[in-house]
C-alpha cells in the first residue's frame, strides 16, 4: 500500500482536521499520551462520550466505514483510519463504543433481521445505546464453545441463567450480545445460540471487578431466570458458534495490537526526561539499544496491522490474522512498562498520581496490561489461531470433539 495521502484523502484529512479544530481542544504534544488502561469510566465520564458521540455523528463524523442506512456515512476504511489519526491529536472522552461500534454493530449487520438493524443500529451508532459483549465464563476458561449458561425456551421467550465474566463496560451498557447454550444433547460447538439482551432486565446483575491497577472497566454478571424474547435471537437456534465468530473476528481487528505507538512514544519522553548518571537516560548506549528493540517491534505491529488494513480495503472479511497484533502487542506494551519502570529506579514505587512520575501512568500501565493478555483471547489461544489457521500446522489433539456437551466430563466429575 502507498503510505502517503492521495488529493481525495489529503482533502478529508483537511476537512476533518478543521471541523476537530473547531470542536475539540488540541492536546499539547509535548505532554503524555493518555493512558488507554485508565478504566476510570464513571458517570460523567460516560455522560461526556455520549456527548462527544452525538456531536460527531450529528455532524457525519462517527462510524464512517458503517452504511449510509444504518447511520454511518459509507466511507472506505482508509477515511476511518485518517479520522482515528486525527483525532488522537484532541482531547476528547474515552471511546467506551470500541465494542459497539467495532465488533457487536457489525455482528447485527452480518446475521440481524430487518428489524434488528433498524431498532439498535442508528442508536447505536450515535451513542446514546452503549453494548457489551458477553461470552467468557468462569468454568470455561479460553474454551468459548464450553460455556454453560444456558436458554431455555418457553413460548416466545427465552429463559436465561448462569454467569459471564470480564464483561468490559456492563455496568454501565443499555444491551449486550450474549451467547448461551440451548442444546447440551449435541456436541458443543452446535448447541449454542446467540441473543441480544437487556442489560436492565429484572435478574441481570453487574458486579464491576476491581483490579490491581485500581480500574474496574472488566465485570462478573450474573443472570437469573433472565427473560428475553425469541426476537433478540440473533442467527438461528444452534448457530450462535458461527455468529459469535463473525464478533470475534471483528474483535481481533478492534483491538488489534492495542497502544504501541502511544506508549513508545511516552517511553521515548521519559527517557529523555529521566537522568542517569547526570546526564539524560537516552544517551545511555544500552537504553537506547532497548528503547530501539522497542521500536523495530511496534514498527513491526504497525506494518503488519496495514497489510490487515490492505487486506480490508480489497473488500475481505477480517481474518485470523487479526490475531498477530494482539498476541505481540499486548506483551511488548508490559515489556515496555517494565522497562519505565527500571528507568525510574526507586520512584517506581510511587504510584500515587500527585507524585508519581508522569503522574503514575507506568505504574497503572505496568498493573493493567496483564489484563489485556486475556482480554479478547489469552496469549496461548492467540498463537493456536495463528499456529492452526495461519501457518496451517497440525490442531490440537480434541478428545471432545464427538461428545455431546452433557457427556463431557468436568472436574466436579469422579
């Protein structure tokens, strides 16, 4: 691909800048970065993104690659990737839509009726409905296609019980997409159907997880004879794999390889800034051998993440690609944590925001990001997607693949 705007992109880079010019402040370059594992997402931070979302879609600035019909502006994925650009040069609220917007809106275009489209897309796509995904378990570990939360039907609604858990978002989302198992009589894979649900129907419960680093953004929920009509059901009854799939795959585009280039950058101040042996800790000959380790890395995600983007303006689906950004992001961005870490020698200690070095962030950093090596697919199930579907090497061994999912033994069993 050609790295350099052509007149058509160079003009929307233009417009984009002045209209963010004339809405948001611009961020003072010379300062940090804001830390994307902050996870501080209280009422008026939440009431302040649902502002700023209206703003952008009432001026034909939000969900640009989405069709004109379901609220976007039916732009190419290259004026999405110009506008993101630019607009990390403001300071604007957190974007708590990476989940709406990137994986559960495009989820419901691929497999939603009609009249699923056009009751939560637009208010999805403006903002004012926040989503939630909710698939992992407790019981299940990485193993998505063992879940046991299970919909019965019973007329036209579906009853739900059991528990999720590292829901990013739920306590303070309007719907989530939930997949659940409606048939344990068939193997796994087959039984399990997809619905969009409530997030305040009576039974629901979000209890927000506090973390090491002290953020709460991941949640355990709980559902409890949960009702939710046969027309949230997304997909057929049994196909929730195959539609849960098509989120996943968008997932691993939405988060891609995470905050590399911020958080190298910030390390790049922080070496400039910090001094060892009286003099800038970036003149030092093994910083600066690491800090260039770092950067070949990121360098490497970005580059890899444009061929996903080459891939994507051929008019491909996301792939299982995907997946390399994230299983090499989400490590090098703690590797580098690590690394300010050392550069501050005993202030590292410091954690507190009014004395801490830059304010703390490495601290929270160095705490959050292990967090994200299990957000959206944990390390060893990343490398088995890229190791089986990528490099075409052997699968591993399945003893459950024929079982029906009642007869797969559980550790309560003897």
């Amino acid at each position: 691909m050609h790295f350099d705007d052509t007149p058509q992109e160079a003009e929307f880079r233009a417009k984009a800048r002045a209209w963010l010019d004339a809405n948001a402040k611009k961020r003072d370059p010379s300062q940090n970065l804001p830390n994307p594992l902050g996870e501080r997402e209280d009422d008026a931070a939440v009431a302040a993104a649902k502002a700023w979302q209206a703003t952008k879609f009432d001026a034909g600035w939000a969900v640009l690659t989405w069709p004109e019909e379901f609220g976007g502006q039916g732009l190419g994925r290259m004026e999405q990737v110009i506008w993101n650009q630019e607009e990390t040069r403001y300071d604007t609220p957190p974007n708590i839509y990476t989940i709406g917007h990137g994986m559960l809106g495009p989820t419901i275009m691929a497999h939603g009726s009609d009249a699923q489209k056009t009751r939560y897309l637009r208010d999805m796509a403006r903002g004012q409905e926040i989503w939630c995904q909710l698939f992992s378990e407790p019981d299940a570990g990485s193993d998505l296609a063992g879940l046991r939360t299970s919909a019965v039907k019973d007329g036209d609604e579906w009853v739900i019980n059991g528990q999720k858990i590292w829901s990013t978002g739920a306590h303070f989302s309007d719907w989530g997409m939930i997949v659940t198992r409606t048939d344990p009589n068939v193997v796994k894979h087959a039984g399990l159907t997809y619905f969009i649900v409530d997030m305040r129907s009576p039974g629901v419960e979000a209890r927000p997880i506090r973390q090491i680093n002290g953020g709460s953004g991941f949640n355990e929920v709980f559902f409890t004879d949960v009702r939710v009509p046969d027309s949230n059901r997304l997909g057929a009854v049994g196909d929730g794999w195959r539609v849960a799939i098509t989120t996943l795959m968008n997932e691993r585009v939405a988060i891609g390889g995470g905050s590399s280039a911020g958080t190298l950058r910030n390390l790049f101040k922080l070496a400039r800034d910090t001094r060892v042996k009286g003099q800038p800790a970036i003149q030092d000959s093994a910083v600066r051998q690491q800090l260039a380790e770092f950067y070949v890395k990121a360098k490497g995600l970005q580059y890899t993440s444009y061929r996903t983007l080459s891939a994507l303006l051929r008019g491909t689906t996301p792939g299982p690609e995907g997946s390399i950004g994230k299983a090499v992001g989400a490590p090098l961005g703690q590797q580098m944590a690590s690394f300010a870490l050392d550069l501050q020698g005993p202030f590292a200690a410091v954690s507190d925001e009014a004395h801490g070095v830059d304010d703390g962030l490495w601290q929270d950093l160095y705490l959050g990001i292990p967090g994200m090596r299990i957000a959206g697919g944990t390390d060893e199930i990343l490398k088995n997607i890229i190791a089986e579907r990528v490099l075409g090497l052997p699968p591993e061994v399945r003893v459950d693949k024929d079982k029906a999912f009642r007869e797969i033994p559980t550790g309560t069993q003897k």
